[in-house]
C-alpha cells in the first residue's frame, strides 16, 4: 500500500519502465528528502554519490564566481541531478538551492546496484534520456543568447563609436581642448623619445642632459619630502642609478601633468591614482613579457587626463555639472593629447579604455589591444589593492583579457597577491612617499589576514 501510494504521489521519468517488482525494490533503497524554500539540496564542492530526483517544486542551479552566487539554470519536476563522481574531480561544481518547497527522491549510487541488472538499465538509460533533454533545451537556450549577445555588443561598439565621432566633430570641445595648458616642453619631447621602440636608457640620459630644465625638474623633486631620500642627490646619473629609468620617467611625466593643471584635492587624488596605475601597468607588462613596458607606464600617467579636464570643466562652470558629466573622458583625454602631439600608440589606448568593461577584446583594433588590456587590469589590480573584492570589479571580461595577455591568473586577487604585489613591494623604496603608504597599508592588511588565518 505504502509503494503503490508512492508511486501515485511522486512520479518521475527516470521510472519509466520498471516492473511493480522493480518499483518496489526500487522504494526500499531510495529516500525522501524535503527542502524548504532558500535551503541548499546541494552545495557546490560536494561530493557525494546520491542522485537527486525532483518529485515536487523546482530549484535553482548556482556557481560561485568572483565571491558571489551567479544562477545557471532552473531544474523542476522530472528533472534530475546526478552524483557528484559525473562532474570533474569528483566534486559538483554548482549548488542547488530551493526556490519553493521541494520534495526529491535520494537515489544512492551503491544502493542503485542492488537492484536487478535490467532494473538498473532502465533507469540508467531514462536518466540519460532526461539529461540528453535537459542538455538539448540547454543548448538551444546558449544559442539564443549568443544571438542577443552578439547584438547587445554590436549595439555597445555602434554607441561608442558615434559617442567618439561626436566629440572629435564638436566645435566646442575643441576649443575646450584648445584652453587647456600644454605640457612642459621636457615633458613632451621625453613621452616621444620613450615611446621610440629602438631608445636606449643612454639616448634618454643624453637627451636629459641637453635640457636643464629636465635635470633640474627630475633633481629637484627627487630631493623634496615627497621622496623622503636620507641624502641629497646632485647628479642626475646617480637619480637614474638610485630610482631606475622608469622611475625617473614617469616622475618627470607626473610633474609635467601636475603643472597643467590646479592644485586642488580632487586633482591631487586623482593624479596620485594615474601615478599608482602607471606603477602596476609597468609590473603587469613586464610580466606579461611586453618590450616596452614603459610605453605603458606613459600610458597609465596620462589614462585619467580625461577626468582632469571634466574636473578643470566643473570647476570653471560649476552650474553646468550636468552636462559636463555627459561628456567622455577617455575621448576628451585622446583628443588633448593629440592636441599636445602625445604619440598615437597613447592617444588610441585612452580613446578605447572603457571597451573592457563591456566588450570582448576583438571590439579593440589590435594595434592597441594589449595595450587597453593592460591598462584595464592594472586599474583592477589597482581598486583590489585600495580595498575592493574581486565581486565589487566589472571583471566580467576579465578572463578574455587575461588570455589575450597569456596569463593563467582567474581572478585580480590572485594576480595582486602572486605577482603584482611583491613586484611592487620590491620596489617599494624607489616610489614616491604616498603610493609607499598606499603600499604599506596594503601590506598591513595581508599581514593581519594572514595572523588571523593562523589564529583561526
């Protein structure tokens, strides 16, 4: 009586088929297990044998990427989920959890052999027949969203693309562009000279020492608290052997940036990011093998040029906020430095910074495609590093870019606390004093971590 109630009750394709006998057998090696709305079935990492057959309600399929549950799928009555030895490792790589009260058979893999042998084929072939199902709906539902997806970034590129041509037609951001300050002349001749793929260290030095206004600029801030250096430094030779190259090149790019523009907090911050991303930009090139890892160093000093001038725009016009926020920074920032002569290797990295956030790599021209990917992890690693997780960051193309970059790295966290970081760390002496700060809180918060890891 209790069986034939059972199989009036819960019916389920996977028993199809089966003799009375069979069904009998069949509810004496299974249980019943209930699950309240918002409650696990099964956990991702589990790995348990038991396959479980969705008799009542329905249940949504999650993976955990980046630090959060993203929904894959939805599984209702008829449906089933296999055990743990069917996905890779041996371990299930999603979890289900209730969306309303659900009831499913627990069918254990062991107890399954105890049934007769053509019990045990026919159930085997109808889970096959529901997984086959489940996985031709799956398939269809991929192609209709490859579909969508690939008009969606159609849609994005077109928007960006006329979002550009409208900036570079307008008069009046011309003349905008126009108002703004020029760099330094030392300034701009060394962002040409560095961006010379056949310059040597000895061609930057000897350029150097033609210009005095150079030398006195690069002696000058590498004498002031902002270095912090115990001894005084005379000889612009012994600044290039005590801080590197880069160094020293991106110091003279910061204060030829900083001269153009007002000395107010919000410039200040945002300056001191450029410098930062500029520093892990160099980190990041190197280790992805890139010659000039400098041309992006240059890169990450002038990315954020843009956002200075919507700042210069907001405060020069401070009641037309609004439609100064309307404006693009990374084509205002292209259009400046064109204007300044910058070299087009920067000018077209800036102009498709943004892409990353929203499409897929072959939406950048491939002359700048390492370029942007380089400068968009490094703004990564840079916000991981001030404090967000990696499930705060728009890394949702972040994988796309790394394998461009040819990197095993799946996720910022690992790439700042494997490579970027100690790079970093290593140099540390050599950087300015507030990105030595910004540094060192970040190493304080490892540290503690790590205590508090043993601790527990």
């Amino acid at each position: 009586m209790r069986q034939n109630g059972l199989k009036t009750r819960y019916r389920h394709p996977t028993f199809e088929g089966l003799s009375e006998r069979d069904l009998v057998s069949l509810y004496n090696v299974t249980g019943v297990k209930k699950v309240e709305p918002g409650e696990s079935l099964v956990e991702e990492g589990d790995d348990d044998s038991a396959f479980y057959l969705i008799v009542e309600g329905s249940v949504r399929l999650t993976k955990r990427r980046n630090g959060s549950a993203n929904d894959i799928a939805v599984l209702r009555r008829g449906d089933s989920i296999p055990g743990a030895s069917y996905f890779d490792q041996g371990t299930r790589n999603m979890s289900a959890v209730a969306s309303e009260e659900l009831t499913a058979f627990v069918l254990d893999e062991p107890r399954l052999h105890e049934l007769p042998l053509q019990a045990q084929s026919t159930i085997y072939k109808n889970l096959n027949r529901t997984a086959t199902r489940r996985n031709h709906a799956l398939l269809l539902a991929q192609a209709d969203l490859s579909v969508k997806h690939r008009q969606l970034t159609g849609q994005i590129a077109r928007f960006l693309q006329t979002r550009r041509e409208q900036h570079a037609r307008s008069e009046m951001i011309h003349k905008i562009i126009k108002g703004i300050p020029r760099l330094p002349m030392y300034a701009n001749r060394l962002a040409v000279v560095i961006l010379d793929e056949n310059v040597s260290a000895r061609d930057v030095a000897e350029l150097a020492k033609l210009d005095p206004s150079l030398v006195s600029v690069v002696l000058k801030t590498v004498n002031s608290a902002f270095y912090g250096l115990k001894r005084k430094i005379s000889d612009f030779q012994h600044a290039v052997l005590l801080l590197g190259l880069n160094q020293v090149y991106q110091l003279v790019m910061d204060v030829g940036i900083r001269s153009t523009m007002p000395r107010t907090p919000a410039f200040r911050r945002l300056l001191f990011h450029s410098l930062t991303v500029s520093f892990i930009g160099f980190e990041i090139a190197q280790l992805c093998g890139q010659q000039k890892a400098v041309a992006v160093s240059t890169i990450g000093l002038l990315h954020d040029i843009g956002q200075s001038v919507v700042l210069l725009l907001k405060k020069q016009y401070p009641k037309m906020e609004l439609l100064v926020d309307m404006l693009d920074p990374s084509t205002l920032g292209a259009l400046l430095l064109k204007e300044w002569n910058i070299p087009d290797t920067v000018c077209k990295t800036l102009e498709y910074q943004s892409y990353p956030e929203w499409l897929p790599p072959d939406a950048i021209p491939e002359e700048s495609r390492k370029n942007v990917a380089v400068l968009f992890v490094a703004h990564l690693c840079y916000e991981y590093l001030a404090g967000k997780k990696d499930s705060d960051l728009p890394t949702n193309l972040f994988p796309d870019y790394m394998e461009l970059l040819n990197r095993p790295e799946r996720s910022v966290g690992e790439l700042v606390e494997k490579k970027v970081f100690p790079a970093l760390d290593k140099k540390k002496a050599t950087f300015p004093e507030d990105v030595r700060q910004f540094l060192a809180r970040r190493g304080e918060a490892t540290l503690n971590g790590s205590q508090d890891v043993r601790r527990t």
